[in-house]
C-alpha cells in the first residue's frame, strides 16, 4: 500500500512546476549573494553577512517541509479548513497586541518563538491567513453550483475580516494580496460575472473611503511618490528613482553578474527583499527578466493544469485561489520595481531573500503539488 | 464551464505578464540610455578643491601676506545629535582634554560653530529672498528648500571648533578621532600676515564674501570658472588683496568620483589639481615702510594725533612706502572689526582708513609751490619780484594775516623776493602774487599738478580730492596759500613734489612692482621756473631761517621740500611736510601729513626726514 502511494507519488509528480521552482530558487540564490555584497569607503567589496548560504539553508529547510506537504491526503484535511481558518483569524487578532515588526518601526506583524528565552523564529500570521483563507474559501464554495449574492458576500466577509487586521498591522502589501483573491474563486466557482462585476464597481467606489480613513500617511506619501518621484526624491521617491535607474540601465543584456552600479554601490535599497528583480534586471538585462517571468508562467500554468485535470472541487479551487495569490503577489513585485505600481513591500516568491517568504512559496506549491499527487475520484454529474 | 473560466483566470494572467513586459521593453529597448544618464549623474559627485591664494611680498622680499596650511579640531554635529546625554558628556570632557579646555569652553565653542551653521544659513536665505520677485511663493519655496538642504547638509560637514592649533593638539585629536565620533581633523588653507600691520593699508585683506559684494564681483572671473568664487569662499576686501584679486585667486581643482549611496569615493573619474594664485611683488621697500610706520606711530603715542606718509620714486612712481597712522593687523581684522570701528574707542582715529590716498586735507603752505609755478608761468611775477610784507594784507576792510603778523610774533616779513617768500613761507607774498596771477591760472596749474583728479594708483577707494575754481576776491586770496576750496591726498601731494624733482615729469604711482612706470604727462613749466622752486625748497630746509631748517635738515642726506600748517577748523591746523631727496640728484619724493599737528615743520617734518635719512642709510 505504501510502496503504491510512493509510485502513484512519482508517476503524478509535476517534475515541470518542480524544475521551475528550483530554476527560481538557484536564481534567487545567485542574485541575493550580488546584492549582499558591496562597494566599500574605497571601493573594495564588502560583504558584511553571506545572505546567500543562509538563503540556501532556508531552501533545504522548505524543500523538506514541501515533500512533508506531499505526505498527507489533502482531501483529508477538508475538515479542518474552516477551524483552521478561524484559529489563524485568532492569531492575527493576538499580534495585533503582543506583535513586533522590524527594529523601531511602530507595526505589528510578527509573532516571536521564544524557547527558553532564545528567540528561534518569527512568524508572520498574514502568511498563514494566505493559506488559512484558501482553504476556507475552498471549503465554502466547493459545493456551491449556484452562486448567489448571499455568497458573494458570505466571500467577500470572509476575506475583509483578515484583511482589514492585516491593514491594522499594518501590511499593506500583503492586504493587497487579498483583493483578487475572493475574485478569481468565485468566479472559477462560477459566480456570475455581472454580480462580480458588481461588487467590484463597489469596490471601487469605497476607495476614497479606504484613502481617507485606513491609509497610514507614510503609505499615502508612497502612492503620491509613485505618481511624482522626482518630487520626493530624496524621501519617498528613492525607490521609485533607483529602481527604476537599475531596471532601465540593465539594457537588453544587463551588466553583467555583480557589475550593476545602483546595486553594488548601494543605492538601490532592500536589493536583496523587495527590489531583487530590479538587481536581476540591471545585472541579466530583458533577457534575464523574460526568463524569470517565463518560469513564473511556468508555475502558473501546472497549476492552472492540475486544476483542469482534478475533478475534485475542493481541489481545484484550492489550486485556483493558490495560482491567484503566486500571481497576484509576483505581479505586484515586479510592478513595484519597475514603476508599474506603488511600492508596498511584498517579497518576489522563491527569489527574495527570506526564510518566512521562501517557506510561504514553498507551501503555496506544496499544495499544488499535494492536489496532483493525490487524484480524488469523484462522481460528478456532468464536467464542470 | 469551469475549463472555460480556468482558461479566463490564464488569459488574465498572461495580459499581466504581457504588461510586465511591456513595460521592461519600453524601459530597457527604448530609455536605456536615459536610465543610465540618470544613474551616472546621480553616482557621480564633482568636488571643487580650494587653492592657496598668491603671496604679496615687498620689493626687498618680505612676505607680507602668504596663504599657510592650518590644521584645526573640527566638530561633525550630525554625529553628536545621535548621542545620549552620557556619552556627549564623556565627548566633551575628552575633547576638553585633548584640547586643553575647559568644559565651559569647549561649550562655548561648540555653541559659536552651530551659531555659524545658522548665520550661514540666515545669509544664504536672505540672499535668495533678495533675488526675484519679492514675497512671492517660488522664491519663499526655493529659500525654504535650500534651508532644508543647508540644514541636512553642514551638520554633516566638519565645523571648526579650534582654528590652527598646535601639532601635538591635532595630533592627540587624530588618535582620538577613531573612538571619538564626530571629532575630524582638517587641513585648510588660512591667509597670514607675517608682518602683522606693515603695509596693512596697502596689502589689505581678506574676508568672507557678503551678498553684496558677492554680486558685485561675480561676474569679474566670468570665463575663468576655476576662479569663480562662492557665497562662503574669502575675497580680498581691500588694498592689493582687493585690486589684483584676479591674479592672487588660485584656479580651484576639480575631482570628479564615483561614490557609493553614503558619499563614500569609490573611483576617480578625473583629477584635475588646484592651481595656487600667482604672487604679486610690491614696489614697497619694507625698510622705508618701516621706518614711515614707526615715525607716525611715536607720533601718534605721544600726542593721538593720526597722520600719513608717502614716498615715491621720482622717476618711477614706485611707491616706496605707504603708511597710514594709527594702523590694524589683518591677521586679526575680523575678529577686533566691533573695536576697530568703536567710535568711542579706537574707532574714533578710523584705524581702518587709509588717508595717504582717501584723506582729503587742505593743503596750506605746500600750496605755495603751485602758486609760485602759475605766477611765474603766466609771468605775473619774476622770481626777482619784491613784496613788503607787514604781517598782514589789507583788501578792502578784510585783514588776511601772515603766520608772522599772529601771536607769538607780532611782526612782518619786510620787502623780500620769491626764494625768500619761499623759504620763510610768507603768506603776504603770496597773497599779492595769487592775486597778480589771478584764479583761473591757479586753478589750471593746480590741475597741471593733478590735484583734483586720482593718481591712478593700483589701489581701490583712491579719492580725487576736489579743487574748485574761487568764485570771490577773497577765495583767489585763500588760495593762494593753499586754503579754501582745495582738498587733496597726500599721495597726489607727493606726486607734486616729485614733478618738483624730475624736472616736470609726472610719474603715475603704483604700488605693484611689474606695473610699467607709465609717466602720468608732464607739469608743462619753463626749465627757468623748475631751477627757481628747487632752489626755493632747498633753502627751507638747509639755509638758516628755513621753515624746515631746524627739523628737517639732515646730515646725511641734502632734503628739499616746503612746510604746511594748514588751517583746518576745530582741533587745530594739519601739519604738512612734502619734498625730495637728495637735493643734487632727486630719487626719492615725500609727503606727510599729521592730523591737527599744528606747525607742519615741528610735527610732519621730522617724520619726512626720518623716510630721506632711511633711504640714505639704505
């Protein structure tokens, strides 16, 4: 029975989606090794921390815990979606008051793991909700073959409530994540396109609502950046200016592999977190962005193909709502970094530095990966 | 349905991805070489490199004015502001130690160094306010913008605490300075005057640029940008440091580098080095100067009355020395300016002022010589021509007096000819030959002379002195003898005599040595008139009875020249001495001028025979 599990394991694994991740990973490890490193007081290379090896440790780390993900049944984990996603909703309301951010920045976004007074990890509970409210989201709708208003709204609650703790954090970035989602669920669960329409519309009409009254001012001060760097150059507009200076002078064939100026010499902030890609585009050029973006559509598409091949609806949909997270989040990057969109610190999955992002990354595929090694069989009445 | 909306959910996705890249083309194919451009401006920085300033040195070779590195104990306050209360007390109790200051001071100090970030600030904003249309909302944004620079930027930049200190000083502070933060030594260049006040009036100095004279001369080094100077650079403010600041100014160097987001050099692009200005060499003799400068200053210690002394070349022009009474020491000028203007204190004597070229004085007796050059020019008289004189000279009802019809003396002149007028200085005679010669002709030879207009000596802030042509009987008469409406310089004096001596060549005086002596033109008198007065101021001085005789006449060197007591209202009559040396073969010409020192043998003459026996003792 095991050895027929393992085989049936090996013969449905997506060894395409897995290439993709690694190809990703490998890059993220290269270019997180350039942009640690820099142009010291006389122009010597200084690398203060080897960002790379512990990259690559975290790597090791998730790519067990995504083969951990493969072990159990999905389907068996049905159950526990809805609790899951209420316990996650606990844990944000908790960080919101025992939480802690980066040094001396007033926000609330991790939780410390403490044992016996050393500190071991940090946990980001908004990470957690992304998977929680897939679940969540999935489990709801599984069953639905008319969707209505009433569910609609059932949907868009379930998300607002998370999403605004995780504005309150605040994160606005990953709260951004938390927009399409509900979108692209339900209407693979097939809500109708008017009603979405709708909603959307309301939406929209809210935003100078959400302008007024959620919006920090240093996130405002962001977006008016994002519309006129030059203005703010030496304050909110940096970013803006110097990334956009990386992407712009990396050309069609970049600079070449530690050669690009606004990374090594520093002036290209978070190069190794949020603005990796503007390093990849100023060191490998178009060329090099065309390959990432390239992998990335990869990864969507298996996903979007294990969806289509599953008759399962909790599993599709799980494979939907993840696919539209890994590509909201991924085009939100890169619209940062290149101009495209206001900056709101969100991680490049699989490339940027960190252990929370690389591990998030890896579960998201995790899931995919679990939903095509774990056919279900399901009498359905008709094809979807 | 759900593979047709699963293949939606792709499309949509792929439009974001096309979009992505889209944007990658337009930046990367189409505005690469605009992002460069951008990067490369951004990382590039172009640092202007100071330049000494020339030297000023004497003729003899004495530096009088030289730019000398200092090494000072500099403050960077942005590092300071980060500190906590503990640590900025064990900083200043370090820096105290090091500097051997007390804690107050070293507070002191500090408080003066942020005092001058905002005056510095304050300056820069005014000057910015007073530049475009006033009050209006872009120039209070630009002023507001670059005191938001200013104020992020030079608490960044070392701010001097203690000026040209001594080598162990720095030294300690250099090996402090790497635990210490904010604690820099830095090497300047700073303007010294090793001779303190000689020739201070003619060398000047140097001061920090104000608004005002920094738009003034901002277009003087206009297509020579290496000379160009900025709002907190140092200028010559007056004399030679003033005059040939062109040519004294060093052409600045220029770095351009590479630096990394926290300015740190990375590469050097280009180094085009700091050239020093050129040396400019006075026609000044340092021993003359000297000797000029000690004699006003007995005399002003013994009786506070100001004065001035000029000698030149007669040939030349050169001005041998220049001294102006009571002097100041450039090295300190800017720090003792309140007291040197006090009008209560110092100031009242206006040591700042240099009267041998911007004092107009009336010029009393010396006048003689050009009334005498006019009379007989215009043959009015012949140097045998004789007048009695009784003391005084009757016109009309109105009385004008000889110096010899007042108290003490009480008595006239009698019947003498014009050497003897000359030589005893007698009004009378003059009073009749002024009036033979009438006022147009005065006026004129007074103009041959070059009263009236400016030597054009290389020197700023020179005054013209004024003659005016006497409209009334009694002004021709005043005249005469140098009174009335006539002021003039003693350099312009001197210049006279030295015609005197060279035979009616006007020399031009300058006071840098590689200046052409340009001939300023000739006086235009007989050879006849020349023998006459040169005759008559030799007899002042060396013949028995001579206004001169008893203080000017020297053993060692023949002197010509004629007194001058001039009347000069309250405080009592300027005492003039102007004349050359040596008799035989004229080299050098003098005048000197004490401030209400009564009788111009008594007072300026002794002064005027110390400069002819230091040239002859040369």
């Amino acid at each position: 029975m095991k050895l027929d599990r393992a085989k049936r394991t090996l013969k449905n694994f997506d060894y395409l989606l897995f290439g993709a991740v690694a190809a990703l990973v490998s890059i993220g490890i290269v270019f997180i090794h350039s942009a640690s490193a820099w142009r010291g007081q006389w122009g010597e290379l200084v690398q203060p921390v080897d960002y790379a090896s512990k990259q690559l440790q975290w790597a090791v780390i998730s790519v067990g815990v995504f083969f951990v993900i493969l072990v159990p049944r999905y389907s068996r984990l049905k159950p526990f979606s809805i609790p899951f996603y209420l316990i996650v909703l606990a844990v944000l309301v908790v960080t919101l008051f025992i939480g802690t951010g980066p040094e001396r920045a007033p926000v609330r976004r991790w939780i410390q793991i403490r044992i016996g007074g050393r500190r071991i990890a940090d946990i980001q509970p908004s990470q957690l909700m992304e998977v929680a409210l897939v679940g969540a989201l999935a489990k709801y709708l599984m069953f639905k073959e008319v969707v209505r208003i009433r569910h609609i709204l059932a949907v868009f609650a379930m998300t607002a409530v998370p999403m605004l703790l995780i504005l309150k954090q605040p994160d606005l970035g990953t709260a951004l994540l938390f927009i399409p989602l509900p979108l692209v669920m339900l209407f693979a669960a097939g809500a109708r396109v008017r009603h979405l329409a709708w909603f959307v519309g309301l939406g929209a009409g809210m935003m100078p609502f959400f302008w007024v009254f959620i919006m920090k001012s240093y996130q405002k001060m962001r977006f008016l950046a994002w519309i006129e760097p030059y203005k703010y150059e030496k304050n909110a507009g940096w970013q803006y200016i110097h990334s956009r200076i990386a992407v712009g002078s990396g050309g069609l064939f970049g600079m070449g592999l530690g050669r690009g100026t606004q990374n090594s010499l520093k002036y290209l902030s978070e190069n190794r977190t949020d603005f990796i890609f503007a390093v990849i585009n100023e060191e490998w050029g178009f060329l090099g962005a065309l390959l990432i973006v390239i992998l990335y559509l990869v990864i969507i598409l298996c996903g979007l193909g294990i969806a289509a091949r599953t008759r399962d609806p909790f599993g599709r949909l799980l494979l939907v709502g993840v696919v539209a997270l890994l590509a909201t989040q991924v085009f939100i990057n890169m619209g940062m970094n290149i101009g495209l969109m206001p900056i709101t610190g969100l991680t490049l999955p699989f490339i940027s530095y960190g252990g929370s992002s690389l591990l998030a990354s890896f579960v998201a595929v995790g899931i995919m990966m679990n939903v095509a090694v774990h056919p279900v069989m399901v009498l359905s009445r008709d094809r979807f | 349905m759900f593979h047709t909306r699963l293949k939606i959910v792709a499309f949509v996705i792929f439009v974001g991805m096309a979009l992505v890249l889209a944007r990658l083309g337009q930046m990367q194919l189409l505005k690469a070489d605009f992002y460069r451009e951008e990067g490369r401006r951004r990382r590039i920085r172009v640092r202007s490199l100071d330049a000494p300033r020339g030297a000023i040195t004497t003729r003899d070779g004495v530096v009088l004015a030289e730019d000398l590195p200092v090494r000072s104990v500099c403050v960077v306050f942005a590092n300071l502001d980060r500190m906590n209360k503990d640590d900025l007390d064990q900083w200043r109790a370090r820096v105290a130690d090091i500097a051997g200051d007390t804690l107050g001071g070293i507070d002191e100090r500090l408080a003066a160094a942020r005092e001058r970030i905002a005056s510095d600030i304050r300056k820069r904003k005014k000057y910015i306010l007073s530049h475009g249309v006033p009050g209006s909302a872009a120039l209070k944004k630009k002023a507001k913008n670059e005191e938001r620079f200013m104020r992020r930027k030079l608490p960044r930049m070392p701010q001097v605490l203690y000026e040209d200190v001594a080598f162990d000083v720095t030294a300690r502070a250099e090996a402090a300075s790497t635990e210490l933060d904010g604690l820099v030594v830095t090497e300047s260049m700073k303007r010294k005057y090793p001779r303190g006040s000689l020739a201070a009036h003619v060398v000047g100095y140097t001061a920090k640029v104000t608004p005002e004279e920094y738009d003034l001369y901002r277009f003087d080094y206009l297509g020579d940008e290496s000379k160009r100077f900025f709002l907190r650079d140092t200028i010559g403010r007056v004399g030679i440091e003033r005059r040939y600041d062109f040519e004294l100014r060093g052409r600045r160097g220029r770095i351009e580098e590479v630096i990394n987001v926290n300015e740190q050099p990375q590469k050097i692009l280009s180094d085009e080095p700091s050239k020093s200005g050129g040396d400019v060499v006075l026609t000044i003799d340092s021993r003359l100067q000297e000797t000029a400068q000690q004699a006003l200053a007995e005399v002003f210690a013994r009786t506070k009355h100001p004065g001035a002394a000029v000698c030149i070349d007669v040939h030349t022009g050169d001005v041998l020395a220049m001294a102006s009474c009571p002097s100041y020491d450039p090295n300190t000028v800017s720090r003792d300016i309140a007291k040197l203007i006090d009008p209560d204190g110092l100031g009242k004597y206006r040591p700042m002022y240099n009267r041998a070229i911007r004092g107009g004085y009336p010029l009393g007796s010396v006048f003689k010589i050009v009334t005498a050059t006019a009379a007989l020019e215009t043959g009015a008289i012949t140097p045998s021509t004789k007048f009695t004189c009784d003391g005084y000279l009757k016109v009309g009802k109105r009385k004008f007096y000889c110096w010899i019809g007042r108290a003490p003396y009480h008595g006239g002149h009698g019947t003498i000819d014009l050497l003897e007028a000359i030589k005893v200085s007698c009004n009378v005679y003059f009073y009749n030959t002024g009036r033979l010669t009438g006022a147009k002709a005065l006026v004129e030879w007074a103009e041959h002379y070059g009263f009236g207009r400016v030597t054009g000596v290389d020197l700023p802030l020179e005054s013209p002195g004024n003659v005016e042509t006497p409209q009334r009987g009694g002004d021709v008469i005043n005249l005469s003898i140098g009174q009335g409406r006539l002021l003039v310089t003693p350099l312009q004096v001197c210049r006279m005599v030295a015609a005197v001596a060279g035979e009616g060549k006007l020399p031009a005086p300058h006071v840098r040595l590689d200046v052409p002596g340009r001939s300023a033109g000739l006086v235009g008198f007989k050879t006849s008139t020349w023998q006459t007065l040169r005759k008559g101021l030799c007899d002042v001085v060396n013949v028995k009875g001579g206004t001169g005789y008893r203080t000017v006449k020297s053993d060692v060197i023949t002197i010509a020249g004629k007194t001058g007591t001039a009347q000069a209202g309250r405080g009592g009559d300027h005492a003039w001495f102007a004349g050359f040396a040596p008799y035989e073969n004229p080299e050098i010409a003098f005048a000197v001028v004490i401030e209400h020192g009564g009788h111009g043998g008594a007072a300026a003459g002794p002064v005027a025979k110390s400069l002819a026996e230091a040239w002859a003792k040369r």
